[in-house]
C-alpha cells in the first residue's frame, strides 16, 4: 500500500517579518503572490506547490515547538491529503513506525484538518487536509 | 521580462547523519529515491521537484556559510535554469537589486555552475545550471 505519494504540497518559510520577507520574493525574484483574505500568510503558486511565507511567532504557534536554539527549524513542509481520513491514517502508520509525532491532528483555526511530526533532523512536516485546496489527479497543487 | 520563473528545482534538506535521514524517508514515508552515483546526496523525486538530503558539514562547504547559530538555516533551495549564462544574469539582477550575495557563481565539482543568495530571513537559495538535470518545459524536473 502507497500510503504517502512522492510528493510536496507546501514549502512554508518561517520569517522574522513578513511585509519584508514578501516585498524580496515580489521585488527581488519577481514572483505574483497568490490573492488570499488573510494578512498573515503569502502564498506563491510554484510548479504544482506553494511556498509560503508564515510569521515565525505564529509557525511556532501553530507548530506548537520552539524553533529557534537548532532543535527545529524555520520552515514546515507540508503534505497535503484528499480527506481528513486520511491525516488519520497517516498518523496511525507514522506512530506504529515510531516517528515522533509533534502535534497530533486537530481541526484548525483556518478551517482544517492538520497535524505535525519531525524528521531525524527536527524538520517538521505538517500532515494535512485542507478544503479549499484544489489538487489534480498526481497531487499537484492547482490553487 | 521576467527573468526568474515561479518554480523550484530542489530543497535540499541539510542532515546529520545521512544515512538515518534517508532511512526515515524510504522506511518512514515509503518513499524511493532515485538511483545516483553518489554516496553524498539522496534525491527524492517528487511533484515536479526533487527532495534532497545532503550532509550538513557539505552543505556548509558547498554554501560557504556556518549554518548553525541562527543566521543560516540547515537547507537550501534551488534555482535550477537552463544554461550557465541564465545564472550570471540572475546574480547580475539580484546584485543590480541589492540582494545578499553569498557566494559567486563558479564551477563545482559534480558538473555544474552555481552560485548563493540570501533572502532577508537567511534563507539560502541555491542558483544553478545543472547540465544533468531534465526539465520539461514549463521548468518541473523530469529527473
């Protein structure tokens, strides 16, 4: 059983301001960030995922782990599912395999479904599922 | 013009141990990497990107930075273009647009010309001509 697809959903960078982390991808590279109802997140459409850009105080928030001081690190990569069922599912494998689980999955503040466990490395990877998130049939991020 | 399009090549996530990071991704995720002849590095080919993991005292090497402490973080991500001299406009933009230039874009061992730059948060960005690497034309690596 393939229970985790060979992909990437989401790239999300953990920034210390994020007016100025925005203006460098906009000014600097030249990049169009996605139009989205929040002030707090920038989202960049790339070759089918996103790179986002997140307040650290919040990723910390989110995350529920202190990043700086080396153990975690400022970004999250996201793999994002096609039901809640399945961050369910995920995690019930990821626990039997012993990885270290951050945050189990809750119902989030932005309307869904995510949890967070860490790689050897203490890179964290959120498991998610997110409504408004539209996929194609290989995973690739649409929107 | 538009000189750098929306898309990326590669993160390269910076490990400790190599070889327990690559476990975690063949035995924990399920995942395949690609075959490589190399002992160094494990690429992961995903949506149109590939997942690397490379020592963290080479990427140090490679980047010309100390990565621990805070400034930098333990990965970067690529850039890849399709010619050496997309790269040398890239840095002569970036330079023109007083971004952080971390190292020249110069020849590397495995082949390829490659320089460094930095977002305002320390994130490194690798910016490379990889005459190995396959794009297809809207810039997803093939492989």
């Amino acid at each position: 059983m393939t229970f985790m697809e060979q992909r990437l959903s989401i790239i999300t960078l953990a920034v210390k301001n994020l007016e100025v982390a925005a203006s460098f991808y906009k000014d600097k590279f030249g990049w169009n960030p996605q139009p989205i109802d929040s002030d707090d997140i920038y989202f960049f459409h790339l070759n089918g995922l996103l790179l986002g850009l997140y307040p650290l105080d919040k990723t910390i928030e989110d995350a529920t782990v202190t990043i700086s001081g080396g153990e975690y690190h400022p970004f999250t990569l996201a793999y994002n599912t096609r039901s809640e069922t399945e961050v369910d599912e995920i995690f019930t494998e990821m626990k039997a395999k012993g990885v270290k689980i951050i945050k189990e999955p809750e119902k989030v503040f932005w309307g869904g479904y995510s949890g967070y466990i860490a790689d050897p490395d203490g890179n964290l990877w959120e498991i998610a599922y997110n409504p408004f998130m539209k996929m194609d049939d290989r995973g690739n991020v649409i929107s």
